[in-house]
C-alpha cells in the first residue's frame, strides 16, 4: 500500500486555522487536489480556495454541491468555530454559549460527514478524518494555566469527546460501504500562548514541548492515504506522550 496521496482530490475545512493550515499545505505539498475551505478567503497556491461558513447549513450546503460536481477521496474537518466567550471559566459560562458552540462545532461535522459520507458511499471509497483532542480523551490538568488568563473551556471536553465517539460511529456505519472514519487528536500545539503556559506544559508532557502544526499534518495525511486502508474508527492520539501519564 501508497503512503502517497498524491492526485487524490481532498476537502479541508478549516483551512485558514492553525491545525487546518499545516493540513493543507501539507497535502499540496503531497501532490493532492486540494480544496482548501474557510470562512475567509485562504489563497493557497496550488489548491481551489473556496468560502465556507461551517456554522451555516446554507453555506455547507452549497459548498458542498459545488465540490460533488467531482467525487471526493477525503474529507478533513478542521474548522475550529467559536464564540467570543469561548474561553470563559466554567463558573462564567452561560447554558446560551454552550449550546451555540455544541451547534457550530460538533452539529457543522455532523452536517459535513453526512453530505460526504452519502456521497462516498455512492462510489464505495473515501476516507474522512476529525480533529480531536487529548481533551475528548482525558480531563484536562488545570495546573498548567495557573497564573494566566487561559483556561480549558468547559465545551471543548463535550464536543471534543462527542466528536470522537461520533468518529466511531460513522467509522461502523459506513464500514461496509467502504468509507473510513478516523479522528487525530492533538495534544497542547504551540500558537504563542502565554510562557508560563508553555513552560508549565512542557514539564508535564513526557517529550517536554508543546507539539507544532505540522507535527499534526503528518498523521492526517496517514490516514487519508491507502496505506491507512484498513485502518477506521481509530483516534490517532498526537500528543508526545501526555496521556500516557
């Protein structure tokens, strides 16, 4: 089996995020026939840039009747919606906030892996990865955002969590059809967060640093490749070891 994706035509959501950034430019790099999607306009080279508001069922729905015109090979749910209070303490946060993000967040995959899926199936292949989070797999050590403005927002363990056992159901549902559902969960990735975050991190992570984007990208390309056929429902934890602890 090809670890190669090279020529296999992949939608990303998320594209201009942190994680779906990396994924996306690791996959032009790959050779792949890139879609890159993201609420705003990404202009990546070497890939089709179009607009997509996840949270929007208008917005998926067209988009993804533009992109069916052709099968797709893969799918990448990397889109990360959020509202402004997202990183509220728990005391703070309002049953209102919790409900807009378990929609925009765990409903908008909902949606995506619904359209593809059903698509997929029709030409019996195709591979769909989620972006989980060591968060949906272990509580979070709130020792290590101590002295900052940080904290794990309450709604990330839900939907996170959610999202990978939903990776499990569909990887069930759609195993006969030939399509594959699997979920990449990242541990802590660097994006400049506060030092003594960082810091803190690092001394409970058993390969002491946080992890880099493309450190994430590799994975997913894995799973979206033949060499990962017969490998569905999995949660590839990326995380240097810290839920082993």
């Amino acid at each position: 089996m090809s670890f190669s994706i090279s020529g296999k035509r992949i939608l990303i959501t998320g594209a201009g995020g942190l994680i779906g950034g990396a994924v996306t430019q690791a996959a032009i790099n790959a050779g792949a026939s890139v879609i890159a999607a993201d609420v705003r306009e990404c202009g990546f080279k070497g890939a089709e840039n179009i607009l997509l508001d996840v949270s929007d069922e208008h917005s998926v729905e067209e988009c993804f009747a533009a992109v069916l015109k052709k099968p797709l090979d893969g799918l990448v749910n990397c889109a990360y919606p959020r509202t402004d209070d997202w990183g509220s303490k728990f005391e703070d946060v309002s049953v209102d906030s919790l409900r807009k993000n378990n929609d925009m967040q765990l409903n908008s995959v909902f949606l995506c892996c619904q359209i593809a899926a059903g698509d997929m199936k029709k030409h019996a292949k195709g591979s769909i990865v989620n972006i989980g989070s060591m968060h949906g797999v272990v509580a979070p050590n709130f020792h290590i955002y101590e002295d900052t403005e940080m904290t794990s927002p309450a709604g990330y363990s839900i939907v996170k969590g959610g999202l990978i056992h939903f990776t499990k159901y569909l990887a069930s549902y759609f195993g006969p059809s030939g399509v594959r559902v699997n979920c990449v969960s990242p541990g802590g990735v660097f994006d400049n967060q506060n030092p003594v975050f960082v810091e803190r991190y690092a001394k409970y992570c058993p390969m002491e640093r946080m992890g880099s984007p493309e450190e994430i990208a590799g994975p997913v390309l894995f799973l979206l490749s033949d060499a990962a056929n017969y490998v569905t429902g999995h949660n590839l934890v990326v995380d240097g070891g810290w839920t082993i602890c």
